[in-house]
C-alpha cells in the first residue's frame, strides 16, 4: 500500500473506505512481502481483523472514532503490549508477555490505530543493521542484499516496503533516524522526555526515546500529536503543552537560517551523500532559507562518549536478565550462580554481551573517574556545542549516515567499523535534542540517501516544518522501492 496515513484515515471517516480494507490491505501485503524481507518478529491479523470491525461498526453508528481510527501500523518489538509476544529480539526474553501495554501503544489504541504487530530489531536494539537480531535480519526493500539500517529496521522496512503507512521504532543513538534514511522514508526522534519511555524496554535510558516512522512529514507530525505528552509513570516525561504539529506545518520558510557544521561533512563521507545533502541545502536556498556556517567542535568525541555512556547504561538495565525474572533460563545449572551465568550467556547474543562488557568495565571502580565521569564531561560539551549553535541558527542540516546502506555481513565482524557509522546521529541523544531524517536522494545504484534536521530542545514543530517545506519542493519522498508495487 502506498497511501499515507491521512490519506487513510480521511478515507475511512468520509466512509469511502473501511478500516477492515485498509487492515486486508495490510495483512496481503505483509503476508506476500514478509518472506524476503523478515521485518516482522510477530503479527496477529485475526485480532486486527475484529478491530476493525469494530471501527466499521462505530462509524456506521456514526458514533466517536478517533483520529486514527483504522490505521494500520506497527510498533518495534521492544516496546510493551499485551498481545503477542515483546521479544527485543532476543533469545532471552523469546516467550516473554509483557503485562501492560506501553504509554505509546496505549495512546495509539485510544486513538483508534490497529496495531498488527511488532516489527524486528536489533537485539535490545543495539545495533545499526538489524543483523543483530536473534530472529535473523531484516533485508532492505531497494536491495535485498542490504541492511535496512537498525536498530528500528523492521519497521523502516515494513513502511518503504508498504505494509502498513507508518509505525513506532525507538532512538538511542539514531535508531529511528539511520534506517529512515537507509529506507528512503521520514523518521523523527523527538526531545528526551517528549514521549513517554513507559513500556519501552530500557538500553541507555537517559537516551531512549521513542518516535515515528512515516512515508512523509505530515504523518509523521500526526504520530507525534498521538503519542507525545506527559506521562507520570515516566519521571523523565516532560509536563509541557503538546503543540498541534500537524497545524504548523504550511507556514513559509522565509528567514529560516540553517547551520552547516563542516565537522558533519569531514573525512567518511560517501561523495554521493554528500552531494545529495548539498543539494538539500540549495533547495532551502531557494526556498528562501539563509545557510549558515557553524562550529561543532566537539564532534569527533562523539562516538567514544556515546558507547561508554551507552554501553554503561545497558550494563545496569540488563542486570535484570538473570533467568529468574524473565524469560530464558539455563536447562541444566551445576548451582545456584550457574543459573544467572549460564541463562546470560545463552540468552544474550555476541553484540550485547560485549557492550554488557564494555559498560560494566567502564563502571568499575578504578575505571569509572577516567572513562563513565569523563563520557559525562564529554556529554556536557556536546550539548553546549548545539546550545552555541542555536544561539545562531534555527535548525542544523548535515547527512544522516555516512553511507548508503552496505550489504548485509559485509561489517558484522567489525564492530569499531560500525559505530563509526553513528557519527551524525549519537550527538543529538547525548544533547537530548530532536532530529529527523528525510529522504534526499539516491546513489548511483540506487540506495536512498537521507537529510537529517536537528533543533534545539523542544522544537519539533519548528523541525516538522522545515522537513515539510523540504516535501513540498522535491519529490523524493514519494519514491516506493520496486518490492512495494508487488
Ligand atoms: N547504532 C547505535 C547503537 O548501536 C544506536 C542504536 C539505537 O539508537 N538504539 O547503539
């Protein structure tokens, strides 16, 4: 399906089409796709099938219907529902039930969406490749040889693919963002504390945050609507008003200033990419918008302070994975300590054991003042760096990703390889700041190329609307992989 979420829920209030199409739609879609691009980790079309008819029967009563009312979507599989399982992709919570729906599910539900099911990850989303899945990876849908980028790549995939119009992932280090742009579609991370992180099972939680993946910025403006606003179970969720971003966006662009940091544009960046953002940045030229050069100096400690902060974090939020809370436990331990260790060592894959590792050393005592306290130091840095530059300008423009998306394995044994490809994204989850990644372009061959936005604290609508007007003028956004068309 290639209609986008207003399309589908202006279709189904005006009666031209009910919820229980759009959900067949879906269903037929996920059923012919699903073997080759495995974004699914669980779905459920018998339960998304009475609800829908229930969003029929109450719009031919004419009664109440929410502003989602029979929109298909998906949500990653790390974040809580009642139904079906919450796996993470993990070995180590595989039969997991949560027993309560997330704030984001539940908010989704009120509004009438009908959430199929729940899309694949990397394990604990630590990743950027969704090859770190314990349920096998996730192929991208312009090249089914390649990564759909991750953690959140089962639900870019399954959005540019067109299984359902748009769906939930989470941000960590640039999980929603990266396979945005590896997918050619817009996915936003909003300000730490916009969305409520209540059901969202925790990595590093002072970077959490969970937002949406859409086919334009529009719907991505509508999700949002939905799911941000204070929550008290989340002492982290902010108590502030949640503008109408959907309302904002068609104000013009005129004196927008946009930051050009050249520590975005340095050593590593693929000359397609590039080329493609440059030409971004000419658009908003046109547009009317001034670009600005800026300073980001603290950029090339980025990577480092994010995988001690990251990775410490973790160690501290897996500790409950002992096999006598939760989920996998060991068939045979010799004793009583055997249980924890061996119910880890089974449970947990290769990546998330080494960045269990990695955190619990640099918490230490004896290496927390020279590594933890030292990434804290960084951090401050880096989110004074984006409070000087937005002191000058209005937003900041720059590549998503370093690259095109790679082929599948191609980095898998290379860990160092792969953080370095964070470089654009992690600064915004240490600032705390919102960024999106719209579609740009295409390389040569064909892969799609993303343009990230990042605002200062809160300025989401002011980031939905520059992403907007960049829509307005170019077409990428528009474009659908071959797979899609069926
Ligand atoms: N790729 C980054 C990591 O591996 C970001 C992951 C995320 O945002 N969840 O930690």
């Amino acid at each position: 399906m290639t209609a986008t979420l207003v399309e589908i829920r202006d279709a189904i209030r005006s009666r031209r089409t009910g919820a229980r199409e759009w959900v067949e739609q879906a269903i037929a879609a996920i059923e012919r796709l699903e073997p080759q691009l495995r974004a699914l980790v669980s779905y459920d079309a018998d339960r998304a099938r009475k609800l829908a008819r229930e969003v029929d029967e109450r719009i031919a009563r004419s009664q109440e219907v929410g502003p989602l009312a029979g929109a298909p979507l998906l949500v990653k599989d790390n974040i809580c529902t009642r139904f079906g399982p919450t796996t993470c992709a993990s070995k180590i919570l595989e039969n997991f039930q949560a027993p309560y729906d997330a704030h984001v599910v539940e908010r989704l539900e009120a509004a009438g969406a009908i959430i199929l099911g729940k899309t694949n990850l990397d394990e604990f989303a630590m990743g950027g490749s969704t090859e770190n899945s314990a349920m096998g990876p996730t192929r991208n849908p312009w090249a089914l040889d390649r990564v759909p980028g991750g953690s959140s790549g089962g639900s870019a995939a399954a959005v540019a693919a067109g299984m359902v119009p748009a769906a939930l992932g989470s941000d960590t280090g640039g999980s929603i963002r990266q396979p945005a742009s590896f997918c050619g579609i817009t996915g936003l991370k909003p300000t730490y504390g916009r969305v409520s992180r209540y059901g969202l099972v925790a990595y590093g939680s002072s970077l959490d945050q969970i937002g949406p993946f859409a086919r334009n910025v529009r719907d991505a403006a509508l999700l949002l609507e939905i799911i941000a606003g204070h929550d008290s179970r989340d002492s982290t969720s902010v108590n502030s008003p949640v503008p109408r971003y959907t309302a904002a966006l068609d104000t013009p662009l005129d004196g927008v200033r946009i930051g050009y940091a050249e520590e975005y544009f340095g050593e590593g960046l693929d000359p397609e990419v590039r080329q493609a953002v440059e030409a971004a940045l000419d658009v908003y030229r046109s547009a009317g918008a001034t670009v600005v050069p800026i300073h980001l100096p603290h950029t090339k400690y980025c990577i480092a302070c994010y995988y001690l902060v990251a990775t410490a974090e973790a160690s501290s939020n897996l500790a409950r994975y002992d096999g006598v809370h939760y989920g996998h436990r060991t068939a045979a331990p010799e004793d009583y300590i055997d249980v924890y260790c061996a119910s880890r060592q089974e449970g947990f894959g290769p990546e998330v054991r080494r960045r269990i590792m990695l955190g619990t050393y640099a918490l230490s005592s004896g290496y927390y003042d020279a590594y933890y306290l030292k990434a804290l130091k960084v951090r401050t840095l880096i989110k004074q760096d984006f409070e000087q530059a937005f002191g000058q300008v209005d937003v900041i423009a720059c590549p998503t990703a370093p690259t095109p998306p790679w082929v599948i394995g191609e980095k898998i044994n290379d860990p160092l390889a792969m953080y370095l490809m964070d470089v654009y994204t992690v600064s915004a989850n240490l600032a705390g700041i919102p960024g999106i990644s719209i579609p740009c372009g295409f390389s040569g061959a064909g892969l799609p190329i993303g343009l990230q936005l990042l605002g200062p604290h809160f300025a989401e609508e002011r980031l939905l609307r520059i992403a907007h007007e960049y829509q307005r003028h170019t077409d990428w956004h528009t474009r659908a992989p071959q797979i899609a068309a069926g």
